[in-house]
C-alpha cells in the first residue's frame, strides 16, 4: 500500500510537470478567442460571402489545430495516471484501484497542493542563493 501511494505520489508530480509545460490554459484561450472571432466574422455586414467564407475556413482550420494540441494535452496530462494499468503487471499493489481507495483519492489532492504552494515559494526559498 505504502508502495502504491508513494508511485501514485510520483505520477501526481509528473503529471503536474507535464501540465505546467503543456500550456493547456493558454491553448484554451487562443481557441476561445479564435470562436469569439469566428462569430465577429460571421456577423460582419461589411465582408462579402466570399471573403466570410475564406476567413471562416482559415479559424476552422486553426480551431482544429488547436483542439488536437488540447485533446494531445490532456493525454499527456492523465499519461502518469494510466501507467497505473502497466504497472499492475509488475506489482500486483500498483492496481489502478487504489484510485477509487481514500488515500488514492487524497494523495494526489495533498501532492498538488504541496506542488502548487512550493512552486510559488520556490523563488523566495531558493532565489537568494
């Protein structure tokens, strides 16, 4: 058990690793913005069909881009967690039902909070050096 959690300790950490340099969030705002602009496009009185459509063309194809960095992102983000099912075949108490178990469901709240919190006083910590 205790295996288990310090594993799932790891993976927690991992995944928060991956999630800072995935740039998910900013991903979500140049594809929020580039709907806003489609409507803009869409509403517009003063571009002619032909030119709506070469614009609208354009952001659906970035959109598509983007979504497909966002879907690759959360793969990558939730990557740590599915080793859980690989690692099972090597030690029967890295099951990924620890995960459904209260320490399963507390460690990784308590490792992203800790990870969060040293993150921001990393540079108070070790910035004097």
């Amino acid at each position: 058990m205790v295996i288990a959690i310090i594993v799932l300790a790891a993976m927690t950490i991992l995944s928060c690793i991956l999630f800072e340099y995935s740039k998910l969030p900013n991903t979500i705002k140049v594809l929020v913005a580039s709907y806003k602009q489609q409507f803009q496009i869409m509403s517009s009185k003063e571009l002619s069909d032909e030119d709506k459509q070469k614009m609208l063309l354009q952001q659906i194809s970035k959109q598509l881009v983007l979504i497909g960095k966002l879907i690759l992102g959360i793969l990558l983000f939730i990557l740590p967690f599915l080793t859980l099912f690989v690692t099972e075949k090597l030690d029967a108490s890295l099951n990924p039902n620890i995960l459904l178990d209260w320490w399963g469901l507390l460690t990784p709240i308590v490792v992203v909070v800790l990870y969060v919190i040293f993150k921001k006083n990393y540079g108070r910590l070790f910035g004097n050096r």
